[in-house]
C-alpha cells in the first residue's frame, strides 16, 4: 500500500521474506483482506473477482506485486482508492504493532507505516476508523 509496502517490504531487505516465507506472505494477505472489509465481505469479493477477471491478478500476486494492486485500485475507485489503502495500512500497523516483540526490523516498519499513515491524512484520506 502507500510507501511503506513498496520501500519496506518490496524493495528493501523483505522481499526475500515476502517470496520466500509463507508465512510473511499468509500474514500480509489477512491484513489486505481485512483492511479491505471497508467494502463490506461482499463487495471485498466483487474486486476480489473483478481483479482476477479484468487484471489477472490474485491477492496473492497483489501481495507480491503492490504497485500493479494500487494501480488497479485506482483505475477501480479512482480517489478512493486513498482510503482503501488507509484501511490496509492501518490494518499492517495495528497487527505489527500488537506483536512487536521487540524486533528492530517491527520497530522500523512500524515507524514507516506511521508516516505514510500520516501522509494520507493529510492528502485527505481520511475515513473515520
């Protein structure tokens, strides 16, 4: 979603993790997938198939790939596409935050995911969680 998950995650140290941890990638999965309840479960299933019929893109590869994820978010819901990915960082935030466990590598992510949170309150991306 916004900076944190291309720099962070994808282009930084972690994307040996993303593509090589199962795990990583089932956790950042659960969290598109509740951030994106904003759409309530069944219109998160419409976009859900609408990516996969018009973009030939799963959740998966979205995890994988964030840039092509944002794009057609864009291209789906135009500005609003801010506040589904408000809705997914906050998600990250809030399940990183509640397992930190100390972990510098949690530490720094964290501090990213609040920026970029910050960010998009004041590009107006606002919505009230």
């Amino acid at each position: 979603m916004a900076t944190i998950v291309r720099t962070a995650l994808f282009e930084g140290s972690h994307p040996r993790a993303v593509k090589e941890n199962q795990r990583v990638r089932d956790w950042m999965i659960s969290c598109v997938n509740r951030g994106m309840q904003i759409l309530s479960e069944s219109g998160w299933q419409s976009v859900v198939y609408f990516l996969k019929s018009e973009y030939n893109l799963t959740i998966e590869q979205a995890v994988e790939n964030p840039q092509r994820f944002i794009l057609a978010q864009k291209e789906i819901f135009g500005l609003g596409a801010k506040l589904l990915e408000k809705a997914v960082l906050e998600e990250l935030y809030l399940t990183i935050s509640s397992s930190e466990e100390s972990n510098p590598l949690c530490k720094a992510f964290i501090d990213m995911l609040e920026e970029d949170l910050k960010d998009l309150e004041r590009n107006g991306a606002g919505i009230g969680r």
